[in-house]
C-alpha cells in the first residue's frame, strides 16, 4: 500500500450538466492510497484520516501539487510522431505529403517498435496514461503499439488502420485483409491485461463500400470493442466523400449505412454537422471527440462545444497527434478553451479537466475503470506542479481559489508542469 499525498480533484458529475465546481471533489490536503499489487485506487480522502487509516502505507509526499486522474487521449495517431508540426498544409494535402509517406514505413516492425517507444514515453511524460491510437495498416504497427503498452502495463486501445483505395499503393489493403488481419489483430490483443481492440476504417474517402461494409460486420460480430473513424473535419473532405457515396444523406449516414455508426463509435473531429446528422449521432449514442490543436493547425473548423453539449452529446478530448500540434493534454485543454471562445462560452476549468479525464473516459465507455479518484478505479494518475514555470506561478500565487490555482496551467503548461505520472499506482 501506498499513500499519495497533495491536493487532490476528481469529478462526481458532468460539470457541464451540474454547476461546474460543485460536480468536483476536492481537497487541499487530501490522499490518494494506491494498492501496487492490484494497480487499483483503494481509497481517496483527507489526509490526515488516510494517514490515521494506513499507518504501514509507504507516504510519498507530493505538497501543493495536484493529483489528478491520468490523462484520456481519445484520438491519436502514434506513426505520425516523427511528423508532428509539419508546415504549411490543409487535410488532404498534409495526409498525402506528410503523412502517409511516413505511415509507409511501419511495416518494418524495428521501426514500429522504435516509433512506439518514443510515443509511450512523450504521452507518459505529458500527464497522458490512457491513449486510443490508430496504428497503420500493416499489422507490424499494431503489435509494436500493443507490446510496447502491455510492457508497460498500460491501459491502451487502438487498431490497424483500413484503407483500399485513395491511398498510395503501399499503404492499401482490400476489404477481405482489412477484415481478416483486424479480426487476428482483435483476437490476439482485445482484452489482454489492459489492451483495447478498436476497428478502424481510416475515413470514408480512403475505404471502398466493400471494405466499409466488412469492417462494419466485423464490429457487428465485436461488439464489445470500441471503433474509431474521421468525420466530418474539413469542408473538402467532406465535397470529396460526397462525390463517392452519392446515395448518403450526408457523411455520417455513409458509416451509418454500413453499421459504423453506434454505441461504441468514436467519430473523430466531427466539426461540421447539419442537424440531421446531431441528431442521429445523439440517437445512436456515439461519442464525439474533439480534436482542437489539430482543427486550427489543419485549418479545420470550430468544434461546436457548447452546442454539442447543451443537446446532450458524448465527448472526448485529444490531441490528434501528428495533425494536432502537441503531445499535452494541457495545451488541448488550452485550445478547447480558446475554441470555446470563439463560440461565446468561456470553458470553465472543471469543464476542461473533466474532458480530459472522466469525460474521455466515459466517450471509451470505460467510465467505471479510468478517469476518477475513486475507490475501485485503476491507479493511473497524473500530479501538476501548478508553478512549473516563473509565468505560470506568479500568476498561480494570486489565486483565490483552486480553479483560480489551476488554470494558468492549463493555459500556459505543458509536460514541464507533470510532476509525476504514476500507472496501476507505480511511478513511471
Ligand atoms: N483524416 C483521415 N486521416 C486523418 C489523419 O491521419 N489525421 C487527421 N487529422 N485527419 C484525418
Ligand atoms: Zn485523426
């Protein structure tokens, strides 16, 4: 046993239905005791009660930092590390000049493993402990992710990458191998330790019916895995898909009509829906995960938060790493902020917190194991210096509240501000 002192916060509710500060529990000198041998929280509350509770438990006093729950990166692309921050392109431009010849060059598994190495390692030192990440379509790619994960006893989730056509001839399978190899890749890792399997068409314009139609009866057959997509990002995208599935409504009815679209589905970006397309998405129960250093990085849109939220939509948050433009959940929380701005709602900092975590959480339908400082829920934790730099403290020590404390970090922090990470209650 274990005892983790600091201040600690955590949500009970979604801060966006509940007032915002009531839906936290927080502490100014609370515990947070961690079981190692079962990787589970085992009790949060004061500290001085947990001290008095478990006088054998080995203290690791972090003071004035917070501890919170490990970060939820509901989208990522961990091939696109090395291409982070690549200049000067909108989405289609970018994926042929930038991306895919990167992605290319994952079917040799050495490189894999290295790339997702140096993807574990950034996420772990940015606060983030939980990623959903699309792989490529060699399933090398998939293997180098979930092996480096498991090694690390992590809780991760991701999927081989589908493509059969719009995409360069190295990085195309056909609808028969996208289903067969995703089914191996889903049969070899979905539940092992705490990997996750999802089914992963890229996007509609780079799958032809056929292949959508297989992986939509593969999901069928799965449906206790997650399955990621785009929808929805940029206004070309979408003029594009248009013109392939010209029988669709709209972009969302194409996974729709190939049964991608439910409980379960994570619809990457979604920035510009008609009210059709709110209203199924809600109907079915997907959630939407908001992607917003790489929606103004990309040239994308404004994702419509206030909106989604207030008609009762499911989100998550993430950094759409190599399209986004940071690793940090901080710095994601920060654009959410600005784009919340710039829909007239200023995101209050529980709002922000609860995103990237519970929030997260609860778009991976994994609300009752990650995300809270809870009794019962797996011990993956991140601890904030909020004074990790001269900026942020001077304006941090004004602070009259711990929303005040906290959301200089949130604006300004980034992995220098993670004091610690620790993953199934071990520090990494
Ligand atoms: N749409 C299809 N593929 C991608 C990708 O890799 N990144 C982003 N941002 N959008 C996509
Ligand atoms: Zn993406």
């Amino acid at each position: 046993m274990k005892l983790l002192l600091g201040q600690t916060l955590s949500f009970v509710a979604d801060p966006f239905v509940e007032e915002p500060t009531a839906s936290a529990r927080w502490e100014r000198r609370g515990a947070v005791a961690v079981d190692e041998a079962t990787g589970r929280i085992v009790e949060v509350g004061p500290a001085e009660d947990l001290r008095a509770s478990y006088r054998e438990a080995k203290v690791v006093d972090h003071g004035e930092a917070l501890i919170l729950p490990g970060f939820i990166d509901a989208h990522v692309h961990y091939p696109q590390t090395g291409i982070i921050a690549s200049w000067g392109k909108r989405l289609i431009d970018w994926l042929n000049s930038y991306t895919f010849p990167e992605e290319a060059r994952f079917g040799d598994r050495a490189y894999a493993d290295e790339i997702a190495g140096r993807f574990f390692d950034l996420a772990l030192s940015h606060g983030t402990t939980t990623s959903v990440s699309y792989c490529t379509i060699h399933p090398e790619s998939v293997d180098a992710y979930f092996t480096v994960a498991q090694k690390r006893g992590l809780r991760a989730l991701g999927g081989k990458t589908c493509m059969d056509r719009n995409a360069p001839d190295d990085l195309r399978d056909s609808a028969q191998s996208a289903y067969d190899d995703s089914k191996a890749l889903l049969e070899a890792w979905h539940g092992v330790d705490r990997l996750g399997y999802v089914v992963t068409p890229r996007f509609a314009p780079t799958s032809t019916p056929e292949q959508l139609e297989a992986l939509g009866a593969l999901w069928g057959e799965h449906p206790e895995c997650l399955m990621q997509t785009h929808l929805s990002e940029q206004t070309e995208e979408i003029d594009w898909v248009m013109g392939l599935f010209p029988e669709a409504k709209d972009y969302t009815d194409i996974y729709d009509r190939f049964g991608l679209l439910g409980e379960g589905a994570l619809m990457g970006h979604a920035i510009h829906l008609s009210a059709r397309e709110r209203a199924r998405l809600k109907e079915v129960g997907a959630s939407l995960i908001h992607c917003p250093t790489s929606n103004t990085f990309i040239g994308s849109g404004l994702f419509d938060m206030p909106g989604l939220k207030a008609e009762g939509q499911r989100i998550g948050l993430a950094t759409d790493t190599g399209g986004g433009s940071s690793f940090s959940m901080l710095r994601t929380m920060a654009a959410a902020y600005d784009v919340g701005q710039l829909h007239g709602t200023a995101l209050h900092p529980a709002q922000l917190l609860w995103l990237a975590t519970c929030g997260s959480a609860e778009a991976l339908r994994l609300g009752d194991r990650i995300g809270t400082l809870s009794a019962g829920y797996e011990a993956d934790l991140v601890v904030l210096d909020m004074a990790s730099t001269p900026g942020i403290a001077q304006r941090a020590a004004r602070a009259e509240d711990i929303w005040e404390q906290v959301f200089p970090t949130i604006m300004m922090g980034d992995d220098r501000a993670v004091a610690a990470t620790y993953v199934a209650g071990r520090k990494v």
